[in-house]
C-alpha cells in the first residue's frame, strides 16, 4: 500500500494464474465380428476418450484406401487378407490422437454339393453326377470325385458305371481360388438288374415246345425208317 503527499491511497493485489497445458486425448476401438470373413460387414465402435474435454472429430483409415469420418462406421473389405486399421481422433482444443490394430480378414470356403441321375442304378448303367456347389466370394478352380470304387475323376460333371452291386460312398471335394476345401458325400446304391420274369418264362416255355417238336419229329422219322 502506497500514500501520496495529499493522502491518498494505493493497494496493489498480485494475482498468480496457472496455465493447464491441453491433455491429448486416447484414441481406442473395438470391431465386430472379431474374425471377419470377406462377406462379413464388419461395425467399428470408438471408444476414444478426451480427459479434459470431448473428442469431436474421426478419422477412419480401414487399410484398403478406403476413410470413413463417422464416429462407429461400418466397413466390407472386397477380399480376404491383412488390413491395418487406423482410428485419428481429434479433441475440441485440436489436439490429436491415434490408434491402429490389425484386422486379419479370412476367406469364405466353398460349399460342396452334389445330385446324381438315376437315384437307383442298376450295374453297368451310366451314372451323372451333378455339381451343384458353389463359393460365394470366389470360384471354384478344382473338382475331385472319388467314386467309392477306386476309381476317380476331376471333370465337373462325371459320368460313371459301377461294374458290381454293393453300396458306395460317393465324395466330392472341391477348391476355391483361394485354396479353401470342402467335401460332401452321398451314398450311391447299386442294384442288379431286374430280370422280366414274364420274358424268362416264355423262353423257357418255347424251348420246351422246341424240345416237343423236335422229339415228334424225331419219332415219326424213326417209324418211316
């Protein structure tokens, strides 16, 4: 405090402020489902946080030049592979943060299936066999028929004959672009062929006739003689 020569007064106060340096804020997220397939759709949640204020901006990188700026996108990658996912999060005082994970994306595998005509075959009838697989994010590049008998075949849609009756397990394996397998198998019965009874009976009863004519024949010739 400070007087004049008129006596006046004067009081100086000192006022001390504390500066509080901006905390950057935590960039964090989760994703779902977390082994994608490459037909998954795949939902990204933020769970970033801001300590002494609010994150107000996103910046997705999904690692197949593909950015998002909403908070939870969701994202389909095109193909299986390695993705580096990359989450930018930007506070209200422009301070930045950044946080990445890895997202191995796997390959869909094909479904073997498979139909085959006629459904009872008789020995030494050509079979078809059918494919009716598929591969939902790719094609499928090989076939493998193993007929159950030793024998086996690559074409799509074989056609086979079972030399002997008996009960085989037919399999089909097949293999998309990607390498990914799968096998089906269905039991194929083979029967005998049917023998037309009314056909064997009229053979047998025509030879029987033959038989007679022949021994009458036979007889009258032996009294002419």
């Amino acid at each position: 405090q400070a007087t004049d020569n008129a006596g006046n007064t004067e009081t100086k106060h000192q006022v001390t402020f504390e500066i509080l340096k901006n905390k950057k804020p935590t960039a964090d997220f989760s994703y779902t489902p977390t082994s994608p397939t490459d037909l998954d759709t795949i939902t990204f949640a933020d769970q970033s946080d801001d300590e002494d204020g609010e994150v107000v901006a996103w910046a997705w990188d999904f690692g197949d030049n593909t950015t998002s700026t909403l908070q939870n996108p969701t994202h389909k990658y095109a193909d299986n592979g390695t993705y580096v996912v990359k989450l930018t999060v930007t506070d209200d005082k422009g301070a930045t943060a950044t946080k990445q994970q890895i997202i191995t994306v796997t390959n869909d595998p094909p479904t073997a299936l498979f139909k085959f005509d006629p459904t009872k075959p008789k020995i030494r009838e050509e079979v078809t066999f059918t494919s009716l697989s598929a591969d939902e994010d790719g094609t499928i590049v090989n076939f493998t028929w193993d007929f159950g008998d030793g024998n086996i075949s690559y074409e799509e849609n074989p056609v086979h004959i079972f030399e002997k009756k008996g009960t085989y397990n037919v399999t089909l394996t097949v293999i998309d672009n990607d390498g990914a397998t799968h096998q089906t198998m269905l039991q194929v019965k083979v029967t005998k062929e049917e023998v037309n009874t009314l056909l064997y009976v009229a053979i047998i009863v025509a030879l029987i006739i033959i038989a007679i004519i022949v021994v009458v024949v036979w007889k009258q010739r032996t009294k002419s003689s």
